[in-house]
C-alpha cells in the first residue's frame, strides 16, 4: 500500500517531558538506523542516506509549541531507493521500528518522571 503512512508522531508535555523524550529519540536513532549519524541539533536528528537495500534511516524531527510548553516529535524512516529498498521498508522489520517509537520515547519519559 503505497498510501502507508511512513511517519510516527510522539507527543510530550512539559520541558523535562520533552527533553528527556528528546534524549530518548537520539539513542533511538543509533540503536535503530543501520547508518551512521549526520547531524543532530536540538530541532532535527538526521542518520546519513541508506545506501544498501537493508539499510534503515531514520529522520527525527522535534515541532515545540511554545504556547503549552509541549512538542511533537516525528520519526521518519527512510530505505534504500530502490525496488528492493521500497520493499524492505515495507517489511514486518521496518513495521516494528516504526511501531516501537512511541513506547521507547514513552519509557524514557516515564523514567524521567521517577523521584
């Protein structure tokens, strides 16, 4: 299905949520992508191009909303672009980064919030 979306959205509230979110989604981007990082700044966390068809990239893109103290953060993943890398990126192992996302960030949030 061409149509899939191809993104996760993770909501935090509050500074301390969303930073340790934000500290979450980082280890979630070496821990997940096949490749190395590129860049990373408190806005975007940017893994290099996937270059082989089993390669996994991820984009983690922060949107803070001033007026609430509260952001979203997004995670795209990115495959090789190719028929084999399109493929790949439709496959149950992509599926479950993807799916996994929001439940890792959570965690990591939820341990923030301990005394």
């Amino acid at each position: 299905d061409k149509n899939k979306v191809n993104h996760t959205i993770f909501d935090c509230r509050g500074e301390n949520a969303c930073e340790t979110a934000w500290n979450a989604a980082l280890r979630f981007a070496s821990e997940y992508s096949t490749v190395e990082l590129a860049w990373a700044n408190e806005l975007t966390i940017m893994m290099r191009k996937p270059t082989k068809d089993d390669d996994v990239s991820v984009v983690i893109t922060r949107v803070n909303n001033a007026s609430d103290n509260a952001a979203s953060i997004v995670l795209e993943v990115r495959c090789n672009k190719t028929p084999a890398g399109d493929k790949f990126c439709q496959s149950k192992q992509v599926e479950t980064i993807r799916d996994s996302f929001s439940d890792y960030l959570g965690a990591g949030a939820a341990l923030a919030r301990r005394p």
